[in-house]
C-alpha cells in the first residue's frame, strides 16, 4: 500500500492563493467556464477543506473537476490528490507554469 503524502510546510490561505495561480496561468478553452472550488466538510470527527479547479462547458454537458487534495483543519497538513498538487507549479494540462 502506498503512503499518503503530507505536507505542514504550507497554509491554507497558501493554498487558496496557489489554486488561484494556477487558474490565471492555464490555457484555458474559449468554450469553457473555470473556476476555484474551495469546499469545507466536516462528519466523522474530521475538519476538511478541499480544494478542485471547474470546467464547465458554455455550450455543452462537459464537467471537469480537476482535484487538488486537502486540507485537514485539524492536523494543519495538506494531503494532496494523486493527479494534483498545489506544491508544485503544473496548469490545468500538466504543463510546468513558467514565472
């Protein structure tokens, strides 16, 4: 089994801000709505917040979350999503963003 990667070194407003970055930076379709999802859950003893980027199309049933993992308000670590990292600076595509 594989071990959950974890991470204290960064804060959720960090966070917050990093998913917006990489909104900005993305290519993104003409045909497409995106948008910053940040959702807070709380059941089980658990305090989440969990963080996706949305592509929704303009003319059509296409529906993108793009996950990014979360973060447990608890603990104050971030558990990222196995095909998204807020850490690391890849667009929507995969592509590394260059600053």
């Amino acid at each position: 089994m594989s071990e959950e990667i974890k991470s204290k070194e960064i804060t959720k407003a960090e966070l917050i801000n990093k998913l917006k970055y990489i909104l900005d930076h993305s290519c993104k379709s003409d045909d497409c709505i995106y948008y910053c999802k940040v959702r807070d859950w709380q059941n089980y003893s658990h305090d989440r917040t969990y963080f996706s980027i949305v592509e929704k199309g303009k003319y059509s049933t296409k529906y993108i979350n793009h996950q990014y993992g979360y973060y447990d308000n608890i603990s104050g670590e971030y558990y990222p999503h196995r095909y998204g990292d807020l850490r690391k600076n890849y667009d929507l595509g995969g592509m590394d963003i260059k600053e």
